[in-house]
C-alpha cells in the first residue's frame, strides 16, 4: 500500500490516506476511510507521500502511535495529580487499548512518574490528618489504586492512636452533639460507621468528658 496522503489534523494528528485502502484495525482512529496517527510518530518513522507499506507495517504504526499519545495523556494526568499504576491504567483504557495504556503506565513507573508506595505513603498521611480510622483508610486507599498487602503495611507503619483521632472529632464534628444519651448513641454510631473500634469511641468519650467536665 502506498502513501497518497498526509493532512494535518488537530490533537496533534495526521490524515493518513492509503491505495489500495487497508483493513480496519480495530485500535485505530478513523476519519472517514483515512488512518489518524500522531504527527510525531510520522515524522520518527519517515513516513512520507509515496511510502510504501505493508499491512503489519501498518498496524505497527498504528500501535506505535497510540502507545506514543496514551504515554502523553499520561503524563498531563499525571501533572494534574498523583495516581496509582492500577488507578492511571483505568483512566487511560477509557480512550486507548490496553496493550497501549499498559505501555505508557509502564513508562511512567520506569522514569518514577509513578510510585504505588509513594502515593500509598503520602495518601496515608491525609487521611490520618483527616481523623479517618485505619479501616476506613485501608478502604479509600483501595479505591485510590493501592494493593491491599501494600495499605496494610503502610498503615501499620504509622504510629496512629485511633482514640485521640476519635478525641479530635469529639472536640470538633461532634462537640456539640454530646447532649444527652440519644446524642451519644448517634456519635457513637456514626463514628463506629467511620471505622473506629467500639474500645476506641470509649477510650475518647471518657477522655473527653473529663477534659470537659460532662457526663457521656
């Protein structure tokens, strides 16, 4: 197949057109029967009107430039916020294959973009400092991406008294909210729902009602 050819298109992208016309590729983008690939990943690979190439060439190419642009849109999320390899592979397979989200993902861990213990660490000390109990975070890290052996060690490594998270909580959320029996039994039910242990709660109500001078 020849090269007939190039238009520039946005997004960083080319019009590529071919005679006689290739098979559909699934991973490829289209624009009517003409390919789209980056311009970049033209240019590196000397692609020019009146190449000649083949239908593994092609596919090549294909794979090639998305690889190249998913390691890109990796980058911009990446400069936007931390992530996990697990959290950036999702996002990236919502607009690219997964052989090229898995390229790029592997890339950004290659150059230290991406760090599931550097993330796990930093996102600990948040919600630590968010008052949120130790399986409540193991939780939230979970979502975030984090393998469960990798929370659970992070966590355990951090010298973290749930009872004066608690203690902070009964001084701020739920200071005034220790009125009467029926408050205390709602308190004590939303901060079991958070994650604290019923020992904990207990430990923080005393405490607090003897720095307070209240009955709990």
């Amino acid at each position: 197949m020849r090269v007939v050819n190039i238009e520039v298109r946005r997004r960083h992208l080319a019009a590529v057109s071919l005679l006689p016309e290739p098979e559909k590729i699934n991973e490829a983008e289209y624009e009517g029967n003409k390919l789209l690939i980056d311009r970049e990943i033209l240019r590196r690979c000397n692609i020019e009107i009146g190449c000649e190439l083949s239908n593994e060439e092609i596919k090549e190419l294909v794979l090639v430039s998305e690889s190249y642009r998913a390691k890109e849109r990796a980058v911009w999320y990446l400069s936007k916020a931390d992530t996990t390899e697990k959290a950036l592979f999702e996002k990236l397979c919502r607009n690219f294959s997964e052989k090229a989200a898995a390229f790029a993902v592997a890339q950004m861990v290659k150059k230290g973009y991406v760090n599931d213990r550097r993330f796990a660490e930093n996102y600990a000390l948040l919600l630590s400092n968010r008052k949120v109990s130790k399986r409540a975070a193991v939780g939230k890290m979970l979502q975030k991406g984090v393998p469960l052996d990798m929370a659970k060690e992070v966590l355990s490594e951090r010298e973290y008294d749930e009872s004066i998270a608690v203690l902070e909580l009964l001084k701020t959320k739920y200071k005034n909210k220790l009125g009467n029996d029926e408050q205390v039994r709602k308190t004590v039910a939303a901060l079991y729902r958070r994650g604290f242990g019923y020992s904990d709660i207990k430990t923080a109500l005393n405490e607090f009602s003897k720095k307070e001078d209240i009955n709990v």
